[in-house]
C-alpha cells in the first residue's frame, strides 16, 4: 500500500456557504479546486480539518469511528475560526455518501478508509486580516490507508522538548493547519539532530502532546494524562482509550505533570501516543537534553498492547460497541 495519506478515492464529497447559507453538497469526481489567490486561507489561515476512519467488516459494510464526535470537533474548530459552521447533518452525511460510494474500496482491518473532512475561508479580500471570510467551501477526501508509522507498530523514539509549545493555548484544541506547521520545523530538526521519531512539547515543564498525538502514561492499573484544555487538541482516540480503560477496571488521572515527573516515571509506566492515525502506539526511549532514556525496557508493554488491541477489536467488529461509537453505512 501506498505511503499513509497518499493514495485517494476518485471521488469526493463538496459543499459551499455563500455567505448566507450552506448549498446542497456534492459527490463529485476528485478535480483540483478553483481558489482566488487573494482567498482568505491562503493569506489569514482560515481553515480546519478533521481526521477519522471507516472499517469494511466481513459483513460487507463500512462501519465509520465516532463520526457524530468528529462532527462536533469540526463545528467547535470552525466556531474557534470564525468561519461558517457546518450543519450537523449536512457534513456526516457528506461522510456517508462518500464512504457508500467508495465502500468496495475500503481495504480489510487493520487497514481502513481515512476521511479527512477540510473546511476553508474563501473570501477574497487581502485586508481581512482582522475579520473572517464569509464565504467558505468544505470537502472531503477519502483515502485508503495502512500504518502511520513506517514498518508498523513498535516502540518510538521522541524528543522531550521543556521549552517551546506545539500551538498557541488559545488554538491548541482547535484542529487547524497551523498548529501542524509551528510543530513542523522543530520535529524535523529533532529528526535530523537526535534521530527521533516525533516531539514532546513541554512548555516550560509542562507535558502536552507531539505534534501529531496526545501522550499517556500507563501502569497496570491506572493512566495519566494532562486534563483538556484549550492548549492542546483534544484527541478523539485520546477519549476512547480512557474509557476503555476504565471499562476494564484502569484509574484515569488526568493531571497537570511536569518533565521531572515523567522521567522519575520512566521506569515504571509504559508511554504512548494516541491519534487517529496512531492509534495507541508505544514509546520506548525518550531523549532530553542529549541523553537517551528508556521507557521501562524500551519495547512496548502488555498494557498499550492491551488497550490497542481493546479499541481495534471494536473498530474491526470483533467485540461488541458498548458506547454507540460506530455509525453503519451500506455500500
């Protein structure tokens, strides 16, 4: 399979606001978009996105992950934005329509089809730096998709980083592309400097998240977590990890914790990073200020095996979805 987020459906889902109200969506064949270079995405930002998966079961259906919940994240990043909200109805069932005409092509667990719903500020006005577009144009793609991470699930290497941050704390929580590019240059710096695999952004102590994926730390009965708020993206796999584990008797801890915390925890918690792409996948080494330090015996532990194995097994139909995560839709 093709590298993750590459390979696309020839088709996808298309809607716009004009200013007034939300225009009947389309599926369409996938073409380039026709933009103004003076749009206000280009020049102020103006845009969101979200990122989910649907599962073929053998039953032959698509069977797509909390999609009502990725729904909401999108309108509270939109609202955050000042862009248009999109209707509830409206963007699940762009989702649904697509993920229908496209089911055939969805590849079997653990494979799935990435949906990657993207919202962006159309307005053509270059002074509208202080202002939001009113126009707006929402999409979404579909692509089959494998592992996220190259030679899939084992043990990462990660960068603490004590100083700067991933986002801004009023735009952490907020799905955006800019948080994605502010933590760009400093992984790819840490990439090449230490030979790691992603950051942990700690600002002045504090343990947030990677750039990609919220952080936890697990023991055979309990994990901890930094508690929600705005300085960090409040991660959809993040919260069916926790109640999970709290489903099979784990105690969630979600508190504020600082690096000296973490690396005095090293030896005894196993760590992970959890996202929709990642799913829960294991750290083993962690590196601050230029020294290597294992996460227990640097492998992965029973305990993120656990848990992983827990929430595929109710993605890929194999156990019982206790919690109405599932939405069902006949190809």
């Amino acid at each position: 399979m093709s590298q993750f987020g590459t390979e696309f459906c020839d088709h996808f889902a298309i809607a716009r606001f004009d200013g007034k109200a939300w225009q009947a969506a389309e599926i369409k064949p996938l073409e380039p978009i026709c933009l103004h270079p003076a749009a206000h995405v280009f020049h102020y930002a103006s845009t969101c996105f979200e990122g989910f998966k649907a599962y073929r079961w053998d039953d032959g259906k698509a069977h797509v992950f909390r999609l009502r919940d990725h729904v909401a994240r999108m309108q509270k990043s939109a609202a955050s934005l000042r862009l248009p909200v999109p209707e509830t109805d409206l963007l699940a069932e762009m989702v649904r329509h697509l993920v229908a005409r496209h089911t055939g092509e969805i590849p079997a667990p653990p494979s799935s089809l990435y949906l990657r719903p993207t919202l962006i500020g159309t307005l053509p006005n270059i002074g509208a730096a202080a202002s939001p577009s009113t126009t707006a144009l929402l999409y979404v793609l579909a692509s089959p998709v494998g592992d996220y991470f190259a030679g899939g699930v084992r043990a990462l290497k990660i960068l603490v980083e004590d100083q700067r941050s991933r986002s801004t704390e009023q735009l952490g929580s907020t799905k955006t592309g800019g948080n994605y590019a502010a933590a760009l240059g400093p992984t790819l710096a840490a990439k090449a400097e230490h030979g790691v695999d992603q950051v942990l952004f700690c600002p002045n102590g504090d343990v947030q998240e990677t750039g990609a994926a919220n952080f936890l730390l697990i023991s055979d009965d309990e994990i901890v977590t930094k508690p929600l708020d705005t300085s960090f993206l409040h991660g959809m796999t993040r919260a069916s990890i926790l109640t999970l584990a709290k489903d099979l008797g784990y105690r969630i801890n979600e508190r504020n914790f600082t690096v000296t915390e973490l690396l005095d925890w090293a030896g005894r918690y196993e760590a992970a990073l959890s996202g929709t792409a990642a799913t829960l996948t294991p750290v083993g080494t962690l590196v601050y200020r230029g020294k290597d330090i294992p996460v227990r015996d640097g492998q992965g532990g029973p305990n993120v095996d656990r848990l992983r194995k827990a929430l595929q097994a109710i993605q890929y139909g194999q156990a019982p979805d206790t919690h109405g995560w599932l939405s069902t839709v006949d190809g």
